[in-house]
C-alpha cells in the first residue's frame, strides 16, 4: 500500500515562532488531507489539499503532487498550535482507503 | 461541516466482554468511516459504513470483531467484540463531506479494557 512519511516526528517551538512540516507519499494521490489532534484528542481538519496552496488564517499548506511531498506551514506559533499534526493520503478521490502518516508532535512553548 | 456525536466518549472494560459505539450525525451522508488510534500511534482505518449494505472492512479487521451498523444516513455503530487489553484505543466515527470531499471526525470514544 501507499506509504505516507512525515518529518520531523517532534517539533519544539517557542511561541511566534514559524515552521513548517512535511508529508512524503510513495506514490501518486488524488486526494491529501492535514488534520490537527489537539492535546483532547479531537481531530480538526486543516486542509483538503491534493494539489496547489491553500491559506487559513496563519495555516497554509501546498501539495506538489508530480513530486509526492505536502508542506503545511505554520506562522506566529500560538500555545493552541500545540497537538498532533497528521497527513493523510489517498489514491482514489474518496476517503475510503485513506492512510495515515505517523504524525509530528508540536509543542509551541509560552 | 457535520456535527458528529459519539457514545461513549470513554468507557473501563472487562476482558472478554463487548461494547457498542455509536456515532450519529446532523446531516445525512453517504460515507461513514470508523478508525482505531491504539496508544500514541496514528489512526488506521477499521472499515467504511455505508447504508443499506455490508461494511467494507481493512486488512486485519474482521466483521466477528468489529460487527459494524448503518440502519440510515445519519447514524453508524461499531461493536468490540470479545476484548482484550489490545482493544484499549480511541475508536473514531469519520464522515466525508458531500461537496468537499473532506473528512471530518467525532470526539472519539476512549476504551481501556482490563
């Protein structure tokens, strides 16, 4: 099956700080999403983004599809940034055979 | 994007014994999606929920585990069958949006078994 790879796996920052997380996928996909696990464990989706940039506020994401990477960046760091940040990928256009990356803990320090 | 309510949020459990989540949502929707989160782990998909038909189930999830309902467009329930300490994890109902194609998720049902 296709393989999903995020890095780093752990990420500390101090508040205000930028960064910017990655997502490798093994091969070609039709639909990428980004999800935030907040430290409750609600997953919030961040992006629907199989291809392109899309912006949210301080979020913003870009998925180069002929290269098989995502990057979701992440501006001013706020402590409510903190959580799990997840990629998920899938070949066909539905959800029915998504998978997951292993995530990238992000602690953003006061 | 749906509002998805899942019962119980979280539940102890004995060995051997079996509980039923359920997940229910404020707007109908085709697709419905249940994950299992073990313990610092990612998620992994358990089997797609579609109405009027047999659950879809991944490798290494069978029907007699994880026995899986969906009477209509708005409600699903998942069952733990059997359970051992290996089932301690948090279960999570998904739906797809209709129009967007994004997945959104419940609140998740934490289980630790004894």
């Amino acid at each position: 099956g296709i393989q999903v790879e995020q890095s780093p796996p752990d990420l500390i920052l101090q508040e205000g700080a930028n960064s910017t997380l990655r997502c490798n996928f093994s091969d070609s996909v039709n639909n990428l999403q980004w999800f935030h696990q907040n430290p409750w464990g609600q997953l919030i989706n961040l992006f629907y983004i199989p291809s392109g940039t899309k912006q949210n506020g301080r979020l913003s994401a870009t998925t180069v599809a002929t290269e098989r990477y995502s990057l979701l960046y992440i501006s001013s760091s706020q402590t409510t940034d903190s959580g799990v940040y997840f990629c998920a990928v899938s070949r066909r256009g539905n959800n029915n055979d998504m998978r997951f990356g292993a995530g990238t803990r992000l602690t953003v320090k006061p | 994007s749906a509002v998805i309510s899942q019962k119980p949020s979280r539940d102890i459990c004995q060995r051997g014994t079996s509980l039923t989540i359920q997940c229910q949502v404020d707007s109908q929707v085709t697709m419905m999606f249940w994950y299992r989160q073990q313990p610092g782990q990612s998620l992994t998909l358990i089997a797609t929920a579609n109405q009027g038909s047999e659950a879809t189930y991944e490798s290494g999830f069978v029907i007699d585990k994880f026995p899986i309902s969906r009477p209509n467009l708005t409600f699903s329930t998942l069952t733990v069958s059997n359970m051992s300490p290996e089932d301690s994890s948090i279960y999570l109902c998904s739906v797809e949006a209709t129009n967007t194609g994004e997945l959104f998720f419940g609140e998740g049902s934490r289980l630790t078994v004894l």
